[in-house]
C-alpha cells in the first residue's frame, strides 16, 4: 500500500484517486476550491457532455494533438467502462444520437454527477482536503516525496509541506481560469526539467477581420461546412455555427479552432464556409429560378434563415429583385457566398473563452503506458496538463477519466 497524493478535484483528479484507491493505496485529494468539479460543472453548457458513445478506436481520430500517446490511456479506460462504472454508482445518463451521439447525465445536470463521485471517493476513504493549492513539488533524489501546500486565498502564507510515495498531478490546463485551472503547475514541472509545450486556447469561438458579421449576430446556421487549408493541407468540419458580434461560434467553429490555433497566434487565416453542404449549386439555382414571380428571399428563405439572406445581399449590394430579374453574373455571386463565403480569422477569444488548452507537458516526459513523469520517479501526469486536445464532444472529458484511472493504475 502507498500513501498517495491526488492535486486536482477534477474529472481526471477525482478518477485518479478511485482507481488509486480502489487498489487499496491510502489517497489524499487536493482540491483548490471549496468543492469538487468545478470546471466539470461548465461541460456542455452546464449539461455536463460525459463522453461520446462512439467505438473507442474512432476517438483517436477526434484528437488534435499526440492522439497515438493515448492509445493505453483508452484501452485501460474506455468510454464504455466509464458508462458501467457512472452505472454502478447511480448516475444515470443519455445519448443523443442525433447530437454527434453525445453522452449527458439523463436529467442534465452536472451536480448529481459531481455527488456521485464524491460520494464514491468517501466511499473507498479517499480523503479530500479543501481550499488548498499546491505550490511546488517536494523532490529528494529525482524521486517526488510529497507536495508544498499552502491556503488558496490567502497571499504569502508559508507553504506547509504534507509528504507521500506517489504524486498524481491533475490540475488542468489554463482554460476556464477562474475554477482554479491557472496554469501554475507548469511553472513547477518545468523547473524539474519537463518541457513545456506551448499552451494556446482551444476550442474558442473566432474574431472575424469582416465586421458585418456582427449585422448577423444570433442566427445560427445547421450543419455547415468549414474548410482551410493550412501548410498545402486540407482541413474541413461540419456541424452548427452561430454568427456573434465578432465574428462566429457555434461547435463546428470550436472545432476548426483547435486545427488552426498555432498559425492563428502568428498571422491571420482565411476559411471557406458552405452553408449548405448537402445542396448543390445547380439546386439552389433551380429553388431561385423556380418562382421567377418571387423576390430572391422569397425563394431562399425556404432553405436559409431569413435575416441571413436579408443580410447576405446588403452585403453583395444586390436588390431584392424577382427571379426573373436576377442577372446569371449576380446569380452566380449569390450561389459563390452561399456554398464558399470567405472569412478572415484574426483571431480567438483567447484562454477566456477557450474550452480546453493546446499545449502542456510534452507526451515525450511522459509514459504513455504509464503516465509517470520519465524526469521524475513516482510523478504521475494526467488529463489536461499534458500536450493533448480533441474536438469537442466528450472527447476531451474521456482524456482526462482515462488519463486518470491509468495513472492510478499504474501506482
């Protein structure tokens, strides 16, 4: 039996000490705030996206960044053993196959998920240890000891060490701030000699250079097509977007988000969007064509919102005009911003409105089968504070319950 520390009170923290616990070590959870999960309680828009119900062989293909370092990670704890083990301590869940087959908690409330765990930790005598953070490592030998502690709010207190065989660190990454997720363990690993990956915001919603955008501001568009291309490399997403008053939102823009965000930091990006992938060009002029007595938004708005297509023509300087007035050349410049409308990203929202955080403790420090340090003996990494980020969609909360149980594990 070892005397194990757990930093971190959320989802790969909380996974960390069950798995550790469970395989009878005496475990000491760390957590900044007064309560556990309080990112976890933001996933999903409060709704709490547990996971994603696909095979766990197609969730490598959803990670943006060292998907291969996770494959012991998955295999050890897959989003199906993750459903049986929320079973078997009561918290009851849904999919929703028509949202990208999504997984929440059935009545949509991070809360009761949140108390399970907790109770669960009570139940196999993990202690937890409240409104305290971690301020450094205790290090003898290249062999972590235990940790430095001292009060959360309070400025200049003496850190108070508190001493254990194995160290899990589960703190996050910088996104979401303010639940105590501030990036500070970085400092820490780095001084013990861990590479630190630039960390960069992820899945953000992006700045348009167009400032029309914000003349659309709260129309969503369903399942549209975004496209780039980055160094000769084709990238493209689907899914729903939501035009705001600085540019767009929305899942599928989270999404291109994670691919474009380390050229973003240096220059600006151009992306192509389809608003209507499934339709062809010779389709949506048939619609247009086909009540020649009609105005164009008479016609359109069948197939887009209609302050869209309002919009959308006081932007190309075209009138209203019926069918059979619309010339073949503005015809064309319609169907052109229709099915490939340029945009100019100059930037993300940045960390105060990234969900996850690209970047972090390079997977080469890390065992993958594993998850301890290979700079420090007994130092184990888990969940977001390693280089590792996925689409949105549960994958990310996957990451941190996988990289958590293997960890404890691992011990």
């Amino acid at each position: 039996m070892a005397k194990v520390i757990v930093v971190g009170g959320g989802p790969s923290g909380i996974m960390a000490a069950i798995s550790a616990a469970q395989n009878n070590h005496k475990v000491t959870l760390i957590e900044r705030n007064e309560f556990l999960g309080k990112k976890l309680k933001l996933t999903g828009g409060g709704r709490c996206n547990i996971t994603n119900n696909r095979y766990i062989e197609d969730f490598f293909d959803k990670v943006v960044n060292n998907n291969k370092f996770l494959y012991s990670s998955f295999y050890s704890f897959t989003n199906e053993d993750l459903l049986n083990y929320l079973s078997s301590i009561g918290v009851e869940y849904k999919i929703e196959e028509e949202n990208d087959l999504k997984v929440y908690t059935k009545n949509d409330k991070a809360l009761d998920l949140i108390k399970s765990l907790e109770d669960d930790l009570k139940s196999k005598n993990v202690e937890i240890i409240y409104n305290k953070k971690v301020t450094d490592l205790i290090i003898e030998d290249n062999e972590v000891k235990g940790v430095l502690i001292s009060d959360n709010e309070e400025e200049n207190t003496i850190s108070q060490p508190l001493y254990a065989n194995k160290v899990i660190l589960s703190t996050g990454g910088k996104s979401y701030a303010h639940t105590g997720s501030d990036g500070n363990i970085y400092q820490v690993l780095e001084k013990y000699g861990h590479t630190i990956t630039k960390t960069l915001p992820a899945l953000c919603p992006l700045k348009t250079a167009e400032t029309w955008v914000k003349n659309l501001q709260g129309i969503s568009m369903k399942n549209v097509k975004i496209s780039t291309k980055l160094k000769k490399k084709k990238i493209s997403k689907c899914g729903d977007m939501i035009f705001t008053h600085f540019g767009i939102s929305g899942p599928v823009v989270l999404i291109i988000d994670s691919y474009i965000n380390k050229v973003l930091a240096g220059e600006h990006v151009e992306i192509f969007i389809d608003f209507m992938q499934n339709t062809s060009k010779e389709e949506i002029v048939s619609l247009i064509r086909n009540n020649p007595n009609k105005n164009i938004s008479t016609n359109l708005k069948t197939i887009l919102p209609d302050g869209f297509v309002k919009e959308l023509l006081n932007i190309l300087n075209l009138s209203d005009v019926k069918g059979n007035s619309l010339t073949k050349e503005d015809e064309n410049t319609i169907i052109e911003n229709i099915k490939n409308m340029k945009l100019t990203i100059t930037s993300s929202l940045g960390f105060k409105g990234a969900m996850v955080t690209c970047g972090g403790v390079s997977t080469k420090d890390v065992d993958a089968s594993t998850l301890e340090s290979k700079k420090i003996n007994n130092l184990f990494i888990t969940g977001e504070l390693l280089d590792l980020d996925a689409e949105t969609g549960g994958y990310n909360l996957q990451i941190a319950f996988s990289t958590g149980y293997l960890a404890g594990l691992s011990l």
